[in-house]
C-alpha cells in the first residue's frame, strides 16, 4: 500500500477543545519559560528525572547494596531517617499519603474505642479524598470549624461531642497554607489531651513549618501521637509518605499497609528520591520560606502600583514558601494572561492554574523555590507591571 493511500485511509483527528489547547500551551510555555518562581521536577520529562536520580542517589545510598524488597533495604534507611528527623520512635514507608492516615487513624480509634475524628472542613481527606475515612476506613468526621485558619483551643474545648483523634493539618494548604503560632498550636493539642484524645499531625508540608512556628522538626512532631510526612509536596520526591510515631503504632500500621495493599515488591526509585530530597531539599526550605515573604510583598505593592484593584496576597506575610494570590478577574482571562506574557517574555509569573472563587475573581497558588531565589522584588513587580497591562488592556477591548 502507498503511503498515499495510507494517509488517505487514516481517520482524521478531532480538532482540539479550547481547554486541551490551553493545557498544550501551558505545558510549552512551562518548558521554554527562561524564569519562573519554581521549576517543579513533575512538570519535567522522564529522561531529566530519571538522569537527576542517577546522579545523586550515589551520595544518599549505596548504590552497590542490594535492591529493596518488600520493604527492606533502602526503605528501611528511609524509615529511620525519617524518624531521627521527627524524632520519633519510629517510621513506616507508605505509597500515598491517604494510606497513611487512613491506617493511623483507624490504629488510634481501635485504640482509644472511638472512631470519631475530629478535624477542619477544609482538611485534605474532607475535600480531596472522596470521603475515603469513612467508606473504607470506617471512620467518622466531625468538622470542629471551617473558618480558613487552624481550629482554636476554645473551638476545641467547647465541641458538642466526644472525638477520640484530633487531626490537625499543617499548613493547612486550602486556607492559603496557614499555621497556627507555636503557643496556639500547644494550647491546641493541650485542649485535645483534656479530652482525652490523640492528636494525629498531617504534614504532608510540615517540612517548611518550622520557620513559622520557630520550632524544630522534633519539637513539632513531639506534641502529636502520629504525624504523616510526604515526600513529593516540597522534597522534589517521586511520590509516597511516611508514618511517625511510637514503635507499636508503626508496627500495628506496617500490618495494616500490607492489608491495604501497600506492601509493594520493590520502590526503591520513590525511596531514593525521597532520600535525596531530605539531603538537598529540605535543607532549603528555610530560604524559600523567607523569599517568598520578598515575593509576596512585591505581588502587593506591585498590583497596587499598576492600579489592579483589590488584590489580596493571602497569608499577607506567608507562613510556608506557598501561598494564596486573590485577583478581581474570571480565571479564562488571568490564564491567557500568563500564558501570554509567558510566550512573549519567556517570564511565567503564574504558572498555576487560576480557580474561580465567585463573580469575578479567582485564586492562584504560588510557590517559591530555588528558581524563585534568583528573583528581586524589583524583578517580581516588573514581571507584575506588564502582566496588570495586559488585564487593564484586555479590560478596555
């Protein structure tokens, strides 16, 4: 058969949608960025990863040791680099953070004879985990507050029924990444112990808490009875999370991840990049934390400089390296924008999407990383000078 004939057979292919449009441009417009706030390794092909690992996993593992199975191996390392971080008795390797907590806090209700856990209406497993505590672990919530900000001693002192964990998140991402003061957060786990509840702490981003809260990672992790930790959020890792907390929990939930079919054959590619994100991320965080405050205070002066009315920066002053930035605007329009100025300038300011939040106006997260280091303020309000103008402009066409 010709290749003519060929080409005429094949079926043509369905125009793209106006949305599969803009992902292809976003995506392009990530890749040929010359600046960005973070250069996130997800968002980077196969080939950079996979070369990435293999160049740093020699200085966090010795690569001549046998591989992992079941487990063992460089899981374990993991496992107790973990724990000698949080301070804790001990640690479980877990794939997904949902397994994680799902586990612990079943561990805790059979424990304490309560399968009540109390925790914010904002928290990961209310809104993003389709309501898994209760259809597969058995659990019950009850949402303490669903004001944006962490539950207060009072709110939990006062709570009409009984709890037997108290699950805090920390930062709470979809409140704008918000921690509580170090003396809240004591009263707070205080407020649960009157009770007679455990506390469970989900730091899927505590690693970057501890600049706010003025605390080390022990001393954070000691007020709770169990704390979760992810590996990808902010160590750049491939994925998977660990359980910290007293060698009988850790032992009880290693029975439990192999029920949920968390016991898997070899992860030592997860384990290894978990390792090297402990090693060169998390020694970091703090400076990303305290850039992003530079870049946060550019974002505000600089929209209100350009005349964009009622722009928020929320936190004001951030308290990890991600935050909440609020603009007067439907999210089509605040996309184009930054994909604009992105294939203009090779500047990609906003490089998340944009949610629609009511009538006209949306939120965007932003977040700081080493990429972001190499910004001034000046480079931050220039970067919003011309994207407001593209909004202004767009506004009066």
């Amino acid at each position: 058969m010709s290749d003519t004939a060929t080409a005429q057979d094949e079926e043509p292919k369905e125009p793209l949608s106006a949305e599969e449009q803009m992902r292809e441009r976003r995506a392009a417009a990530y890749r040929r960025a010359t600046r960005v706030l973070a250069r996130m390794g997800l968002r980077a092909p196969l080939r950079e990863r996979l070369a990435r690992l293999q160049e740093a996993a020699p200085e966090v593992y010795d690569l001549d040791e046998p591989s992992d199975l079941y487990g063992n191996g460089v899981v374990e390392a993991l496992e107790r680099r973990v724990a000698a971080l949080l301070g804790t008795e001990a640690a479980a390797f877990f794939p997904t953070g949902t397994m994680a907590q799902q586990v612990a806090l079943r561990c805790w209700a059979a424990r304490t004879g309560n399968p009540t856990v109390a925790l914010h209406a904002l928290a990961h497993p209310e809104v993003h985990e389709r309501d898994a505590f209760r259809e597969v672990a058995g659990l019950r919530t009850v949402r303490v507050t669903g004001e944006p900000r962490l539950p207060t001693a009072q709110e939990i002192r006062d709570f009409a029924e009984p709890f037997g964990a108290l699950m805090l998140e920390l930062p709470l991402r979809d409140a704008g990444f918000v921690l509580p003061t170090w003396e809240e957060l004591t009263e707070l786990v205080e407020a649960a112990r009157e009770r007679d509840a455990v506390v469970h702490f989900d730091g899927a981003r505590l690693w970057e808490s501890t600049v706010h809260l003025g605390r080390s990672l022990s001393e954070i992790a000691d007020l709770a009875d169990s704390v979760y930790v992810s590996f990808y959020k902010s160590l750049d890792g491939f994925g998977g999370a660990a359980l910290a907390g007293p060698k009988s929990l850790v032992e009880e939930a290693k029975t439990w991840r192999h029920r949920y079919g968390g016991m898997v054959f070899q992860q030592f590619p997860t384990a290894l990049a978990a390792l090297i994100g402990l090693e060169r991320e998390l020694p970091r965080l703090p400076d990303y934390v305290r850039h992003a405050r530079v870049v946060a205070a550019a974002l505000r002066e600089g929209f209100a400089e350009a005349g964009v009315p009622w722009a928020r920066v929320h936190p004001e002053e951030p308290h990890t390296h991600q935050f909440q930035l609020w603009l007067p605007y439907d999210a089509d329009t605040l996309v184009e924008a930054a994909v604009g100025q992105a294939e203009e300038t090779g500047t990609y300011l906003f490089t998340s999407l944009w949610d629609t939040k009511g009538p006209g106006l949306s939120m965007t997260e932003l977040t700081v990383t080493a990429a972001g280091l190499e910004w001034t303020a000046q480079d931050v309000k220039a970067a919003v000078a011309d994207f407001a103008g593209r909004l202004l402009k767009g506004s009066r066409s």
